[in-house]
C-alpha cells in the first residue's frame, strides 16, 4: 500500500500517528514502531476505503485509546518504580526515626530528649 496513491487524510494521518509514537515507552519504539506504523497505515486505508471519514474516525478512537491505556502507562510504569523505591525508603526512615525515639525513651526513661 502506498499512502501517495491515497487522499490526503490517509497522508495526515500517517504523519500524526508516526508523531505520536513518542508517547510509547523508548524501546517499544525502537522495537515495533515501524511495525505499528504499518498496521496503523493498513487499518486506516481499509476503513476509509470502506467507510470514509468515520471508519477512519474509528481507528482513530482505538489508537487514542491504546495510547491512554498502553502507550502512558507504559511510560507511567517506568517512572513509578523510583516513585515506589523512594516512598518506601521514607518509609523506612520515618519508620528507623520513630523506632530509635522509642529506644531512646525507654532506655532512658528518665532523660528528656528535646
């Protein structure tokens, strides 16, 4: 299939979608990008060739959704690994602090800490 060959929307599409692969995660990129820009090319010249602007329309809504549901949390999931290491290292400080208050107290029952 060549996208010169098709009208202009299927051409805009194609550079909006190829634009839009840099919401996925770096190395599915890398990986498959050429192979998702393919499939997108593929799926938007059948709908359109089969239903015009909506049928394109169509795919345009699977690939919103499947930029909300994979391509951000994909790039959420990457981020949200030092996000969990870092809250549950303050956790463990505040939890270390707390613990050696309780030791120093009882330790010294009679000493006051200020």
């Amino acid at each position: 299939m060549q996208l010169a060959d098709n009208p202009s929307i299927l051409d805009l599409s194609h550079k909006v979608y190829e634009s839009l692969l840099i919401c996925y995660p770096k190395d599915l990129r890398g990986d498959f990008g050429d192979e998702m820009i393919a499939v997108f090319d593929e799926q938007a010249w059948e709908a359109y060739s089969r239903r015009g602007s909506p049928g394109l329309l169509s795919v345009w809504f699977r690939v919103t959704w499947e930029i909300v549901t994979v391509a951000f949390a994909g790039r959420l999931a990457r981020r949200g690994i030092p996000i969990i290491a870092v809250t549950a290292t303050l956790a463990f400080m505040l939890w270390f602090a707390s613990y050696i208050n309780y030791v120093m107290e009882t330790a010294c029952s009679g000493c006051r800490i200020n």
